[in-house]
C-alpha cells in the first residue's frame, strides 16, 4: 500500500490508533507494557512519534536494512537527486576552497 512523504502524517495518524488501542486494552488489563517497534519506515514513524509525543514508552526496537541500490530504494533518485547533486558539487568546492571560509578553519 503506498504510504506517501507525509511522515508526519503518518506518525500523528500511527499515534491516535494506537492510544485508542491503548485505552480499550487498558479497560482490562493493568500496567501493559508498550515497546516502539519499526523497520524502515516504521522506525522514521517512531522516531517521529518519539519526538513529538510525550510517550512512555518500555523501549523501543528499531530496525533498518536495504539490500537495494539507492536508484531503486529512494523514488525519483536518478532523474531528481543525482543531477542536483551534480549541480551543487561545484558550488560546494568554490565554497570549500573559499578564503573568507578557510579563515575559520583551523588547521
């Protein structure tokens, strides 16, 4: 099912289920222990949820793996962000190289 870029969204949307989950499940059973548990998106979804909620949180379980290339893992990755990325390069080596920025490195 496509999810969309609309994390946030997706983290407020993922965090009132589970609080009504929460409250029917705690009509019954006391003291339920709660973990965060995600993989891939799930874990940008509990990261987000983490700092934009006061949770309590158990723990949380947060898992990533990608065994794809980047052009086939991140949509719009060869035609969008490759060539943005070939464009900006020079512009960071003139900055990079730049004296009035090398003055506020030390060496």
């Amino acid at each position: 099912m496509p999810v969309g870029f609309d994390y946030f969204f997706i983290a407020d949307e993922v965090q009132s289920k589970f609080d009504r989950c929460l409250r029917f499940l705690q009509e019954t059973v006391q003291d339920i222990p709660t973990f965060g548990i995600g993989h891939s998106l799930g874990l940008v979804i509990h990261l987000l949820i983490g700092s934009r909620y006061a949770v309590q949180r158990s723990g949380n379980i947060l898992m990533a793996f990608n065994n794809k290339e980047a052009s086939f893992a991140i949509p719009l990755f060869s035609p969008v962000l490759v060539p943005m990325a070939q464009s900006i390069g020079p512009l960071l080596s003139q900055i990079a190289s730049s004296p009035t920025i090398r003055r506020g490195v030390k060496p």
